[in-house]
C-alpha cells in the first residue's frame, strides 16, 4: 500500500514528453512549504533550539512596535498556515508585542519605512545614543617636536621667497632671505643635537639652504662668498652628485675671468655626471670650449666642439666651430663646418598645421587661433630665429675668407644653404650681399643686385624694393624713391617699412598730411614700428597738430625710454605750446642722458634767458660754448652778456672767436675795437681800426671811428680819413642810386615805394613782434649794445657830432638776443627726418 501510494505520489512529478511541451516555464510557482517561516514565532520547537543558541541568550530588542514588511516567496500565492516545523528561514530579532523586525536580506539593515516617516536618521551603529564624537586631542605647542616642525616649515618658506625674490630681481632681499634661512637652519640642527636626535637631520634641507645661498652670492656678485658656501657643500660626502656643482664654480671663475680654474672646475664636473646623462655632459663641453676660444686655444675649443658636433650637433656649437677655423684661417675646414651647420635638424614639425583650412572647416580653425601663438609656437619660433641667426652670421663671417672676393664666397654659401633644407634663406643671403655691396660703397653693384628681386616671389621682391627705395631717398633721387615704394606696397600691402618709405617721400615734398596717412598705416600694420610712429609725430608738427604730435612721442618714449630725439621732440613741442616749465622739465632730462650736447645746454640757456634768470642762462650758454665753442648764436650772445655786464674786456674773448669763425664778416672786428674803446684802450683800438681799414677799405663805419678817434686824439691823420670817408660815402650813394634805378626800370616807381614800404612796415612789425616775445612778461632788458632797438643800417646818414658817443652805439650792429632767435632753432630733425630712424 505505502509502495502504491509512493509510486502515486513520484508519478505525479514525471512530465512525460508531449505533456503540455508549450509550457517550457511550468513548475516555477510550485510552493515548498520548507520555505515558509510566517509561523516561525509559533514554533515551539524552533523557539526552543532558538533559546540554547547565543542569539537567544541576548536581550530583546526595545525599539517600538514595527510592523511585519516580509515579503512572501512566490507569485500569486494565497497565505498558508504556518507549519510545525523547526524548519524554515530565521528572523533576525522580535519586538516586545511579538512583531518581527525586518529580515535583513530583504532589507537594508537599520532601516525600516515606519522609522523613515517619523523621520528618524540612519544610524545602523547606534552612534546617536553616544553623542558627539569628542575634539582630538592636541598637542602641546612648546613641545620640542612641535617646535622643530615649526622651524623646519619656517625656513622653507624662506627658500621660497628668497627664490621668489630672485625672480622678480631683487637680489638683494632674495640674499637676506636666503642668509635668515641659513640661521634658522643652524637654530634647528643644535636643537636636534640638543635633544639626541642628531641623526635625523635633514640632510635635504641643509642641501637646499646652502645652495640657495650659493646661488643668492654669485647673483649679487659676491664671488669669494659664493664659491665658499659652494665648497662646503662639494666637501660634505652626505651630499649624493654635490660634485656637478663645481658646474656652477666655474661659471663664477669664468666671470672672474680665471679660465684656467674654470677649465679645471668644468672638466672635474664633466668625471662626476655619468655617460648616460648626454645632454648635460654636451653642455659642459660646450662651456669648456668657449673657454678655450676666450685663452685662445682654438685647437683645444675646436676638439670639444668637433666632439660635440658628432654626438650632439646644435647651432651654437657649429657657429663657435666655423668662428675656431676662421681664427684659424683654415679655408677647406670653415667650408665643410659650414656644410655641418646646414646639416643640424630644428626638431620642428612641419608647418604647415598653421595654415587654415579654409571657412569650411570651423573646428580646425579654433584650434589654429589657440595654437598659433601658444607657448610651444614662440619656442619654435625662438629655434627658427636662432638657426637663421647662425647661418647668416656665418656667412657674412666666412664669405670674404674662403674665396677671392667676398661676392665669389657669398654665391657659394648661397649654393649650399639652396641645396639644403634651409633653401629658403638664401633669398636672405642675397639680400646680405647687396648690404655688403653699400658697405663697400659699391651703391652701383648694391642697387643691381637688388633689382633682381623685382621678379620674385612678393616677399622678397617687396623687401628689395624696400631697400632701393631707401637707397634712392638717401641719394635725394626721390622719383626713383617714389617708384620703389610704390613697387614694395604693390608686391606687399602690410610691410610697415615700405609704407614709411612712402610716407618719406611725402614728407620730403612737404605734403605732410598724405604723408602722415601712409605714417598711420604702418602703424595699423605694425603698431611696434617705431619710425613710423616718429615720422608721424613729425607731420603732425609740421602741420601745427601740437598735441597729437605730442601723443605720438609719449607712445614712442614708453617705448624708447631714453631716446635723446624723442625726448627733444616733447621737449621742444612743449616749448611752441608756452608750457615753459613742463619744456624745462623735459629739457633737463634729455640733458642727463646727453650731458654734452651744445644746442640742449643752449636751448636751456634760451628758456632761462625768456623767464628771466640771467645767472642760469649764462651758465647753460657758457656750456653749450665750453662744448661747442664755434656757435655764432652763443658767442654773441655771450659777448652782449658781458657788454650789458659792464665787462667788455671778457666780452673782447668772445667777439674774436666769432671774427675767426666768420673771417670775412666785419661787424666782429668791429665790435672787437669798440670794447677796446670802451674799456678805455684808445690807442689799441685805434690800431683795430686801421688794421679793419686796411682789410675793408670801403667800409664807412670803420671810417667814422677812425675820424672820431683820431679827431679826439688830435692826430694829423683824421683829415685824410675824412676825405676817404666822404669819398667812400659818394660811392655807396652811386651804387645806391644804380641799384635804386634798376629796380625803377623793372617794376615801376609805384610798385617800389608801396614795396619799399610794406616791407619796412613789415620788418618794424616782425622787429616789434619778436621784441615784445623776447621781453613780454619779464620786464627784464636784454643784453644789447645800444639802448635803442634799431639795428644797425649799412646805409644809415647819421652825422658824427663833436661830442664822444657810446663806442657801441648805434653805428656797430648788436647781437641779436637768443630769445629773437627762437623760432629759427631746431636742430633735432625738425626740419629733416633722421637718417637713423629710417627703415633699413
């Protein structure tokens, strides 16, 4: 029967192939009551093996009452009576009304959804019945350990901004802040030794206190003191690789110039750095080459740089070997250097990823706009300058040496810089060659070899252009000029030094406003071009725009700090804008940076003669004569100062100079025999006066003095001067009159005495003008001759009365004070562009 019911119950569970084959998921909702563990609270049994365990033993839970959240297994399923069995899952925990807490495998540990709607925290460790963690404990800050912490961050810091010192260039706090750290060092390696601690010095920050200090000496040239604390650091065997600073020796002994220490500090150095560390060993060879180059020791310099060349090769050292062979004159040897030299790589990728790849592609122009300029776009441009640089210096150096002629030696460099990768130089090289030709003086074979550029490419054909254009303004062939600017705009619109050239020309034919556009254009170009923004200033000043002239020479000062032109030129602009003291100002600048210049000294002396200061004036002029003692302006104005002084006989040293400078003028000897007069030497200037007779036979002033004298002297001779000088008179009225009727025949009577007249009118007028500018505002008198304002007339009638006159009265011409000639000075390019602020 049991075995009937048992075969019941297993046939039961067979499936038989072709039962129900479309349920491929049956039997996954079967229910093993093994699983249910509802009713495991109700179990007896279970309760009982339950309370012999370890978990029965521990206390009931006092958490309130939660309600069941178990989860049933199965699908669909109606709720069951639990079984009596001890067989089943275990609740973790039961509350005090007999409620099962959570099973932790359906829930996460601590949690429940009642305690989240009272709002209750996460706290599955129970830390909220502890309270607040309490603060950490702290340790004692006069500990000793605390305080070598402390001193160890402070002398850090020091390094630090002793570093940062260095940087910014100021030397001298960098090396206090490195000496501070030096004692705090020393205050913490006695601590340590005070507290048996000694052998964990930090033998890493004794390393960086003293080098730093090193470094802080030889930056402030103590060099006695540097290569001390160097050798404190290179004795000291805890130092690891402290050798490779005996580098850092020879650099001091080399700007010590003592080469032989420096060479043996670079070749030790060089035994201490290891094979594999190549690109430091090439540097010291390098050093020690340049070494050998400075002793003049070429063959010791040439095998380093040879060396070099074959492990290594760079621009420098290739450069300092052709310059060893040159000093050598080894032609065959600077030839193939030079072949090395062309043969170095630049390390550079092509660059053609700086181009644009047109509107189209928008994301690869973004990128082009952040990497066209970036940090490693100014590298590779430093290398690229660098490379040029050396090639072109060597062949100007080299071209004279290896062949005949220096044309003969340019070609064949240009032949092999074409045949290498640089072929794009020797546009460049050829251009260097017409400059040799100038050089020479050779302008014909210079303007030839340019115009063979007018058919190339449009840089270089606009860069020779350029040159010919400023080859012909020197030669003041401003056609020619005119034609080769034009051809450089034409071949390159943006060249700043052609448009200039252009603006040149312009300001040469005085049409200064077209020539202050093409001025302003070069700037848009090229706001760094600084004959541009000259020129400009220029133009704007000769169309009287003061203060944008004055604009333009601000820029240019920030620019040219100490530009003596640029400095003038604000300086004078100030002075024709009346600002007198902002033009002293900047006058006495430019007199500190060209202490020796004769026209600022007299420009100054000018300024202080207007406002009225004598004794200043007198000071600058005698300065500007000092330096430039054949300036007819200050020595006539010397000579008056004097004579308004009431020391003619001073002013007799100046008159003289002016009368060698001036040979053939008379007034200066004349007015060298009036001071004799007026100092009371008759006799002396008597003889003055004969000697002038002598050499101006015709001259009726010296006439009327020699009669005057010789009257009140009481000398035989006055009658025969007399005659003379009746005769000398008639013959200036015919020559007066023959002049007088010539001018009748050309234009009329009329016409010349209304000419006659407005030009009188018009010389009293610009007299009284320039009198009241010289005068006005001071109330001072000026140095003059004479107490009348009228200067001397060749043609004057005026007779000699009996009485004895002022010796310089109105018969000698007087100076013309320097404040009348104001508007008649300009000697910084005012009147002309500097040559040398002209493009090249």
């Amino acid at each position: 029967m049991l075995g009937g019911i048992s075969r019941l119950n297993m046939m039961e569970h067979i499936h038989l192939a072709g039962e129900d084959e479309d349920d491929l998921y049956s039997g996954y909702n079967d229910y093993n009551a093994t699983l249910d563990t509802e009713d495991l609270a109700a179990d007896e049994s279970f309760q009982k093996a339950v309370l012999r365990t370890s978990h029965g033993r521990r206390p009931p839970p006092t958490a309130a009452k939660v309600p069941g959240t178990s989860v049933r297994f199965g699908t669909g399923l109606k709720s069951r009576a639990g079984m009596p069995s001890s067989l089943g899952r275990i609740g973790t925990a039961a509350g005090q009304d007999g409620t099962s807490r959570p099973m932790t495998a359906v829930r996460a540990a601590g949690y429940t959804s009642a305690g989240a709607a009272r709002g209750a925290n996460f706290d599955p460790m129970n830390q909220a019945a502890k309270g607040p963690a309490p603060p950490l404990e702290q340790k004692p800050e006069d500990s000793p350990e605390e305080k070598i912490r402390h001193i160890e961050k402070k002398v850090n810091e020091l390094i630090e901004e002793s570093c940062f010192a260095n940087s910014r260039g100021e030397l001298q706090l960098a090396l206090e802040k490195a000496k501070e750290a030096g004692r705090k060092e020393r205050v913490l390696v006695r601590q340590r030794e005070q507290l048996s601690v000694g052998d964990q010095i930090n033998l890493d920050l004794t390393y960086s206190v003293l080098f730093n200090l090193a470094n802080q000496y030889a930056a402030n040239e103590m060099f006695a003191e540097a290569l001390n604390t160097y050798q404190v650091i290179v004795k000291n065997k805890m130092f690891s690789n402290a050798g490779r600073l005996k580098v850092n020796m020879g650099n001091i002994y080399f700007r010590q110039r003592n080469y032989q220490k420096a060479v043996k500090m670079y070749r030790m150095a060089l035994d201490q750095v290891p094979n594999t560390h190549k690109e430091m060993r090439t540097k010291i060879m390098q050093n020690i080459g340049i070494v050998f180059v400075k002793m003049g020791q070429y063959n010791d310099a040439i095998t380093s740089f040879e060396h070099i060349m074959s492990e290594t090769p760079t621009f420098k050292t290739g450069f300092n070997l052709i310059l060893c062979y040159f000093a050598l004159g080894d032609r065959e040897k600077m030839k193939r250097a030079f072949m090395k030299l062309l043969t170095v790589d630049l390390r550079m990728d092509d660059e053609d990823k700086y181009l644009a790849h047109g509107q189209d592609d928008k994301q690869y122009n973004l990128v082009l706009e952040v990497i066209k300029n970036d940090a490693l776009r100014q590298i590779e441009r430093e290398r690229k300058y660098e490379a040029d640089n050396c090639i072109k210096t060597a062949a100007k150096i080299i071209a004279p040496a290896i062949e005949a002629t220096f044309a003969t030696g340019y070609d064949w460099c240009i032949e092999q810089v074409r045949s290498s990768q640089y072929v794009d130089l020797g546009h460049d090289l050829e251009i260097d060659k017409a400059i040799m030709y100038l050089k020479q003086k050779d302008f014909q074979q210079a303007i030839e070899t340019l115009k063979s550029f007018e058919k190339k490419d449009s840089k270089v054909a606009s860069t020779a252009a350029t040159n010919l254009s400023f080859l012909y303004f020197l030669e003041k062939d401003m056609a020619q000029a005119d034609k080769y600017a034009d051809i450089a705009m034409a071949a390159d619109r943006y060249n700043p030094s052609a448009l200039v050239n252009k603006g040149n020309v312009l300001f040469a034919k005085q049409d200064y406003e077209k020539a202050r556009e093409f001025y302003k254009e070069s700037l848009q170009n090229d706001s760094s071009c600084v004959e541009g923004l000259f020129n400009m200033g220029l133009s704007n000043k000769k169309i009287g725009r003061l203060e944008d002239a004055l604009d333009c020479f601000y820029k240019l000062h920030a620019i040219l700090r100490n530009s003596p032109q640029v400095i003038y030129q604000i300086a004078d602009i100030y002075d024709k804008l009346e600002d007198t003291a902002q033009s002293t100002e900047w006058f006495m600048q430019l007199v500190g940076i060209v202490p020796t210049d004769p026209s600022v000294l007299r420009r100054l002396g000018e300024i202080y003669d207007n406002e009225g200061d004598k004794s200043q004036s007198f000071q600058y002029h005698l300065d500007s004569y000092r330096y430039f003692p054949s300036n007819i302006d200050v020595i006539e104005w010397l000579g008056a100062y004097y004579i308004d002084s009431q020391f003619c006989e001073k002013a007799i040293h100046y008159f003289e100079r002016a009368a060698l400078v001036q040979p053939n003028e008379v007034k200066w000897q004349l007015m060298v025999a009036s001071c004799h007069r007026r100092s009371g030497s008759y006799q002396l200037a008597l003889e003055y006066y004969k000697l002038i007779h002598k050499r101006f036979p015709d001259n009726v002033e010296c006439l009327k003095f020699l009669v005057r004298l010789c009257t009140d002297m009481g000398m035989k001779e006055a009658q025969e001067y007399a005659t003379k000088l009746k005769k000398a008179e008639k013959a200036k009225e015919l020559k007066e009159q023959r002049s007088s009727s010539a001018t009748r025949r050309g234009s009329g009577r009329g016409r010349r005495e209304g000419s006659a007249g407005s030009d009188r009118e018009g010389s009293a007028d610009a007299r009284s003008t320039r009198s009241q500018r010289s005068a006005g505002g001071s109330g001072r008198r000026r140095p003059n001759l004479d107490d009348t304002d009228e200067p001397y007339q060749v043609s004057n009638k005026q007779e000699v009365d009996g009485s004895y006159v002022d010796p310089l009265g109105p018969l000698a011409e007087r100076p013309k004070t320097a404040a009348k000639r104001r508007d008649d000075i300009d000697e910084f390019a005012d009147e002309e562009l500097g040559e040398d602020m002209l493009p090249e």
